[in-house]
C-alpha cells in the first residue's frame, strides 16, 4: 500500500472525526477559552426544557441549561445552567421556565421577581442559599399540551352535557316547561295577591288589638277602682252602722205599725216615734243621697254602672271576636 | 401425481432447511471471524488497504449523494413550512434529517451497492478458483485473511463516512437556505442549534456502525457460500446487495426503535 493511501485514510478518519466532534460543539454552542459562570434554578418542573436549551435575560441569549436532576426529596428540580456572560442578575432574581414559542422549544428566563408578581417562584430552601453557586427560585408556565388538555377535557364535558341536554331538552320537554313557568307565574301572582290580602287584614288585626287592648285597659282600670270601691265599701266600718241604723228603723217602722194597729191611743207617741224613725231615716238618706260614706259614693257615682256594663259588653264582644276569628290574634307571617 | 401433490411441501421442507443452513453459516462466519481477530498477524496487514478501499474510495460517492440530499431537504422542508412554520426551522429538519436519517441510511445503502457487491464478486471469484481454498492449503485462516480486515474495515470507515457525508449535507443545506430560499445563516443556524442534541451524532455513528459491519458480513458470506462459477459470482453479487439493503433498513427500524425512546 502506497503512503498517498495511507495518508488519504489517516485525512479521512480526522476530518470525519474533526465533522463529528467540532461539529456537535458547535452546535452545541460550546465557548472555548471563556468564563462560566454557574447558576442553578430550584422549579416545581420543567415540563419540556432540557439540557441546552437557552438561558435568557432581558431577551439575550446569555446561557445554556447544563443539566437537569430531580431533587433526592422528589419535591423539585434543580435546572443547573452556564452563564457564559458576565452579566449582573437582580437581587430578586428568578427563574421563569416558559416555551421560547410555540414549536416546543423551550427556554430558562432570568427575570425579577417584582415585574411578575403573580407567579409563584419556589422557594429555595435555607441550605441552597448559603451555597456556593447561586441557587434561585423558578416558576413554570404550564405548557402548551396541558393547557390543550385541559381544555380538550373541558370541551368534552360540555360535549358530554349538551348531549344530554340536546336528549332531555325535546319540543315535549320545552312545552312542559313553557307550561311550568306559566304556572309559577300564576302562582307567583296569587301568592302576591295573597301576601298583600294577608298583610291589610295583619295591619287590621293590629289596629283591632290595638284598640281592644286599648279599651281593655280602660275596662280594667275602671274595674279596679270599682273593686277598689267596693273593697273599700265592704270594709268600712259605716256600712255596718248604716245598716244597723236601717235595721233599727225598719224595726222602728215595725213597732210603730205594731202600736199603730194595737193602740190608736198614744197617737202623740206614736207620731214622735215616727217623727224620730222618719228624722233617722231621713238622716240616712240625706247622708246616701250627699254621696258621704262608701254606700253614698257608691250610690253616688253614676258611671260605675255603666262603665261595668261597657267592660262587661266589651269583654263579651272580645269573647266573641276570638271565637269567630282566631286568626286576628294570631300574628300571621309569610315570607 | 402423488409427486405433483408433495412438491409444494417439499418446496416449503426445502427453503426452511436452505434458511437454517444458511443461519448457520452465517453462524460460522461470524464464529470463524470473532476467532479469527486473534490472529492480527494475518488480517493487521490488511485492514489498512480494505479501510482506504471501503472508505476513502466510498468518500466521493458518499458526498455526493449527501450534497444532493441536503439540497433537496432544504427545498422541500421550505416549500412544506412556508405560510404554517417559521423558516428556520429549515435548518431544524436538514440537520436532525440528515444526522438521524438519510445520512448514515443513504450511505449504507449506497455502500452496500458499492462495497457490499464488491466484497461478494471478490470473495465469490476467489471462491469459484478455488483461492480460498489455496489459502487454507497454506494454513492462511480465510477468515482472518479475507473476512476480518473487511469487517473491521467497514466497522471503523463506514462511521467516517457517513460523518463526512452528515456534515456536507447539512453545509449543502445551509447553502441551499441562503442561495435559494429567503433566509439568513442566522435562522439557518437558529434552527439547526434548536434541537439539536449531541446524542444524535452518537446515533448515526451507531447506526453506520452496524451498517458497516452488515455490509461486509453480507459481501463475505455471500461470496464464500458463491458456485456455479462467473454465474455464481454475479448472482451472489445481487444477492448480497439485496439482502444487505434489507437489513440495513431493518436495523434502521431496529436503532430507531431501541435508541430512539
């Protein structure tokens, strides 16, 4: 074999393996001779991104995402990226990992927490901040696929729903129910008419409560002073007097009809007799008649009978009214 | 008619024995072979001729077809994309195309034609003048002699071929993109870098790895098992393309189906 030959093998296999291996650097965009500067990124997932997908800040590519490990906890994972830029990242930086469009190429934005507020950034433990290497928090934006899910999910669910609507919702049903709301209309417009019927006959139920309870009061009271009266009437000691004093001249009038039908003689003492027991009687009645002691304020006071009359007719008229309408003492709510 | 009736099974009896018969000489080649790689003595002197003859001398076609191969992924994934997919992504599918596919897939086919067919019609020739046999006459091992230095020829150039051919096509892509098509290098490029994955390379050089080593097993048993003279050689030549582009195509289902997950 001639050294031409074995010169073109030996250029073949280096430029073959030169094509394969700068190659794949390249398009790795692997940067020989400059800084790295190393971050790691703490997110609930990652969804799609992966090694080699683009750091960004501020929209300039400053980075590549190196590796990807699920935390031994299970509860994040830890995205470690290159920063191949010297670039001062905020204080509160964060990491939001998000599609770089909608071909499902993904990428790790360094951002600041304060420009988006409404993501919830993972919060990097205790022990990662007091790192080496700077750990930030991340935040994932739900990818497309599951967005889609979900509103696949949504669509047949109402998919589902309208099939049985479009099932129970025939003409027969749609009549019914034209029907139906006609009669809660009807219903609804009696029971209207009916609060307001119940609401004048409660205020007039009120108002004659009112006035009952009103003239049961005047009754009453008016039945306590006569009672009061009367008490007192029944324990004064005059009653008793006056009424001796009537029984004395009844026994009087007695005697003297007595001597009047046994002896007509002793006329004169006879008709001093009567003179006194009528003086007595006179007396008596003066004092009834002067409305003095409780028989005369009793006999006295002309309203006392007609006042127990109106209490005994009101009472009676009471009596009668619950027996007839309950319901006016019975208070009566709807709604 | 007795006869008549039995022929079909007889014809059944026979192609399962012939395909048994001929595992087992693959079984022995390839037994014969692993062996045979003791004995660097004999294949040594002779893997550096077969690398330049399966290799360097399968470079020029190899290109060409990637060239025209890039050229036409990049025409073709415009005229898909344009008005639904940004043209950058151009670059995406001639990259990850050739890399995973057509480079090595296209190579092995065509290497199989080339190398394939002239291993077969080499050995097949050797065989019918009976030079194998002069060759186990004079204690050579045939296997280390001829076999050896041709599989482990095509095991090592078919990978840098099929390189060489994956980064012409991605460049004839490139090309395409910036002389034919309205885009710049950077989306090009923007592209290309999108989803690319160095796993890639390793995959195409593992599929051009076993690619290799079916081409020039399939050539050196079709050519030892070759009779019946020029004839034979021409049939074991046919053969052995036919049956090497076969299960290229089936490794490559295979590769993608295993490696691909």
């Amino acid at each position: 074999m001639s050294k031409g030959r074995e010169l073109l093998v030996g250029f073949v296999i280096i430029a073959a393996v030169a094509v394969g291996v700068v190659g794949t650097l390249w398009l790795k965009g692997v940067h020989w001779g400059r800084p790295l500067e190393p971050l790691q990124i703490l997110v609930p997932d990652v969804a799609q991104l992966t090694p080699g997908d683009a750091v960004v800040f501020r929209g300039v590519r400053i980075g590549r995402v190196s590796t990807i490990q699920v935390e031994p906890d299970g509860q994040a994972v830890r995205v470690s990226v290159n920063l191949e830029e010297q670039v001062k990242l905020p204080a509160d930086a964060g990491g939001v990992v998000a599609p770089e469009s909608m071909f499902g190429d993904w990428q790790a934005e360094i951002v600041s927490r304060s420009r988006y507020p409404r993501y919830h950034f993972y919060d990097v433990p205790k022990v990662d901040s007091t790192a080496d290497v700077r750990v930030i928090g991340g935040y994932t934006i739900p990818e497309l696929t599951r967005l889609t899910a979900s509103a696949e999910e949504i669509s047949t669910n109402l998919a589902n729903l309208t099939n049985r609507l479009e099932l129970a919702f025939n003409e027969q049903t749609a009549q019914n129910l034209s029907r139906a709301i006609d009669n809660i209309e009807a219903v609804t417009r009696e029971v209207r008419d009916l609060v307001n019927r119940e609401a004048a006959v409660a205020a007039s139920v009120t108002a004659n409560a009112d006035s009952a309870l009103n003239e049961i009061e005047q009754a009453s009271r008016a039945a306590r002073v006569s009672f009061e009266r009367v008490q007192q009437l029944l324990s004064d000691a005059k009653m008793d007097s006056i009424m001796d004093n009537v029984q004395l001249a009844t026994g009087d009038i007695q005697k003297v009809s007595g001597v009047l039908a046994n002896s007509s003689g002793d006329l004169r003492g006879t008709l001093a007799s009567m003179d006194s027991s009528f003086a007595r009687l006179d007396r008596i009645t003066a004092q009834l008649e002067s409305g003095r002691g409780s028989l005369g304020r009793l006999l006295a006071d002309s309203t006392f009978a007609v006042r127990a009359e109106g209490v005994l007719e009101q009472l009676d008229l009471l009596l009668k009214d619950l027996r007839e309408n309950p319901r006016r003492y019975v208070r009566l709510s709807i709604f | 008619m007795r006869i008549s009736l039995l022929r079909p099974v007889e014809a059944v009896g026979q192609a399962v024995l012939s395909a048994v018969a001929a595992v087992g000489r693959a079984g022995q080649l390839g037994l014969g072979a692993v062996r045979a790689l003791r004995k660097g003595s004999i294949w040594g002197p002779h893997l550096l001729p077969q690398m330049a003859k399966i290799g360097v001398d399968s470079v020029p076609i190899a290109l060409f077809i990637a060239l025209f191969t890039g050229v036409v992924l990049s025409l073709q994934a415009s005229y898909t994309f344009t008005g639904a997919i940004p043209l950058y992504f151009v670059g995406t599918l001639v990259g990850k195309t050739m890399v995973l596919e057509l480079g090595p897939v296209l190579t092995g086919l065509a290497l199989s034609g080339r190398v394939g067919a002239n291993i077969a019609a080499e050995i097949g020739t050797m065989r019918v003048t009976e030079q194998v046999d002069a060759l186990e006459t004079l204690a050579y091992d045939p296997n280390a002699y001829l076999v050896v230095p041709r599989v482990l020829a095509g095991a090592l150039m078919f990978p840098m071929v099929v390189l060489l051919a994956n980064g012409v096509g991605v460049l004839a892509g490139w090309a395409t993109s910036l002389s034919l098509l309205d885009m710049s290098s950077q989306e090009f490029l923007k592209g290309l870098r999108l989803f690319f994955r160095s796993w890639d390379v390793w995959f195409s050089v593992i599929k051009s790895v076993s690619f290799g080593i079916t081409v020039t097993s399939v050539g050196c048993f079709f050519g030892f098992g070759t009779t019946g003279g020029a004839e034979g050689v021409g049939r074991a030549t046919t053969r052995s393309v036919v049956v090497s582009s076969m299960i290229i195509l089936v490794l490559d289902a295979f590769w993608a189906a295993v490696l691909l997950k």
